[in-house]
C-alpha cells in the first residue's frame, strides 16, 4: 500500500518520515516510527560524537528496521559525520548548508551504505544536492515547524522541485499532519512526507508534556516566522507558538538581541549526565524537553502550521498507521472515481 521510490530507497513500508528534530526526536521516538513500517530519524542537533554513537545503538536495541540520523549543519561538531558512517544508520537528512560543501561527507556515508536525504527550501539547493550526491530530496515549505530554510509554500515548492530534479525521490515537509498531507503531497509530485510536529506530540517523544499539551490546543495562527529564539544559532528563521514570551517581545517593540525583555534570564535546567545541570536561557534555540525542570516558558516552543491539526497524542506508530491509511482511503475513494 502506497509504496513509492522513497520506499524503495530507505527499505521501507510506506513513505512517512518522522523528522530528525534536535533534543525531542531520539531513540525511542525514531525506533517506533520505523517499526511501524515509516522511517524515524534521530536528531542529532544537540549531541556530540559520542552521545550520537550512544544513541544511534539505542535505536538498533528498539528495531531492526531501518532508521535514520539528522545532521544539522551548523550544528556538526568534530568526529560527528565520522561516528554516523561507523554506526551505519540507513540514512542521514542533512539540513541548513551549501551541499558542495558536503561532497565529500555525502561521499563517506554513501560508500558505507547510508542514504543521503538533503533537506531544503528552494529548487537551487536541491539541484546543488542532488549534483553533489544526495540521493533524495526533502522539500520544506515555510509552513513547517522549527527552523525553515526557505520562503516558498509547500504547495508550490513540491512540484517546482520535482520539475528541476527530474526521477530522483523527495518527501515533501511543512504543514503535513495526517494522510490528506500525504495525499496532496503524492499528488504533487513528492514521493513520500515529513512531519515534524505531529511527532512531537507522539507519546514516544522527548518533547515535554507541557509542550505536547500546549499543541493539541494550538491553531496555525498562533505560530509565527521569526528569529527571535537566537541564543546557541543567531540569524535562522523558525516557526514557534506565538507564547507569552514572544507576545512579551512583540509588545516591547521588538527590540533586537541583547535588549529583549528578560535576556539572560534563567529558563530552566538540564541535568547532565555527569549530574552537573546546564542552564537553558530565555530566547535559547532549546526546545521544551522532558528531561529538562524549571519553568521552560522562555524556551521555544517549535511548531509548525499542521500544529491545528494535532489534537491528541498517540504512539507514533499509530499516527503511522492511520496516516497511511487516511491517504490510501482518499486515493481510492475520493480521487480515484474523479478521474472516471
Ligand atoms: C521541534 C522541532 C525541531 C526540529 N529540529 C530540526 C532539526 O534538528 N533538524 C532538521 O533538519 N529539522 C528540524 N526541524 C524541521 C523538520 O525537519 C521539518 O522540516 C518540519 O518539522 C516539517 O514541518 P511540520 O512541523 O509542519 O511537520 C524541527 C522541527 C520541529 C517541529
């Protein structure tokens, strides 16, 4: 059922990917999506070499299925790319870089067998990875939650990628949250989906309950497209929920870093695994996690527009399961007669 390229490529059952996100999307959370036949991938973002080989072998204890790693550019610190190619994932989703750049990087994982999935908001970029090895494209529109690459909807960026990157596979990301997304998606040209905020609310994440809690009432309304959480990556556009810190900074005049209200204020805690625990600041990159303590209201609260249609949290392999099958229904059942 709804087997696409993507499938082909990752060895996987249907064409759902939950997104590789930074602190909230870890072993256990990739490891249940992938059993239930989608892909999970394991943000890295926040990890070093060793946490990233540590977590990689948590997955595999959970499934054998095939699961992938995110690589936030940025975000990649010495032995990292290293540590991935010897642990072997079935893939690695790059984000946030000029794909020249990661030639030989893309090169090193493909030789050990690790598909390459590059995630972008433009057709150049995607045309630039694809020259530079990648062998699949995710294509992410600005109503997607966390950072956001590009300026262009979902709707209209999937089929401009396709057009500039001929057969090769994409998954479309951004505003996708149940299997009327993966519909339109296939329909558009893209081989498959992303979705990264209908899986922070999945039982299986690391997301904080309050922040799970906090999107089965938001609507797409209530995000906003800002730089405002900058302290750990400046100067890179997110989606977040408009809470009251933001509205704060709004009301203040949007005054620029370093003269925000309450800059440097304590936003919680992270226990370390040394016992020692890191403080979390107000306007902090870091999402709302549940192994941090404190109040964590001046942290971000990622999410993107399909946050409307996230309504209650469920196991991720279930959200697997009825995404696909949703699409399915809507394909043989809406679609399908149409077209006589
Ligand atoms: C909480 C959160 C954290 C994210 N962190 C990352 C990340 O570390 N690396 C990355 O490539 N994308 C990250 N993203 C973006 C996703 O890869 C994806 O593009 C996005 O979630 C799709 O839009 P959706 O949230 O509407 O499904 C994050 C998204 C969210 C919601």
């Amino acid at each position: 059922m709804l087997r696409t390229r993507l499938c082909e490529l990752l060895g996987i059952e249907y064409p759902v990917i939950s997104a590789g996100m930074g602190a909230v999307a870890l072993a256990r959370l990739a490891a249940a999506v992938s059993e239930a036949g989608g892909m999970g991938t394991i943000g890295l973002a926040a990890m070093g070499a060793d946490a990233a080989r540590a977590e990689i072998r948590a997955a595999r204890e959970l499934t054998a299925r095939p699961f992938g790693v995110n690589l936030l550019i940025p975000f990649i610190g010495p032995g990292l790319i290293d540590a991935v190619i010897a642990e072997r994932p079935a893939a690695a989703t790059f984000f946030w870089g000029a794909p020249d750049d990661f030639r030989d990087a893309i090169g090193g994982l493909k030789a050990a067998g690790i598909k390459v999935l590059w995630q972008c908001g433009a057709a150049d970029e995607a045309c630039a990875a694809v020259a530079a090895g990648a062998d699949a494209i995710i294509a992410q529109g600005i109503e997607a939650g966390g950072h956001v690459r590009g300026s262009v909807t979902t709707l209209a960026l999937v089929p401009e990628i396709r057009d500039a990157i001929g057969a090769v596979p994409m998954a479309a990301a951004g505003g996708i949250a149940d299997g009327r997304g993966l519909a339109a998606a296939l329909a558009l040209g893209a081989d498959g989906v992303v979705m990264g905020t209908r899986f922070v609310a999945a039982g299986e994440s690391a997301a904080h309950p309050r922040y799970k809690q906090r999107l089965l009432r938001a609507h797409a309304s209530e995000t906003t497209h800002t730089k405002l959480y900058d302290i750990g990556w400046p100067d890179a556009a997110h989606r977040v929920l408009r809470t009251a810190v933001v509205e704060e900074w709004e009301r203040a005049g949007r005054p620029a870093t370093g003269a925000r209200p309450g800059e440097g204020a304590a936003a919680g805690t992270m226990p370390r695994r040394d016992g020692i625990a890191s403080p979390l600041v107000r306007y902090s990159v870091m999402p709302p996690a549940e192994y941090m303590e404190g109040d964590l209201e001046g942290l971000a609260f990622y999410a993107g527009e399909s946050v409307s249609l996230v309504r209650e949290i469920l196991p991720s392999g279930e959200i697997v399961r009825r995404v696909v099958a949703e699409a399915a229904a809507i394909i043989a059942r809406r679609l399908a007669p149409l077209a006589g």
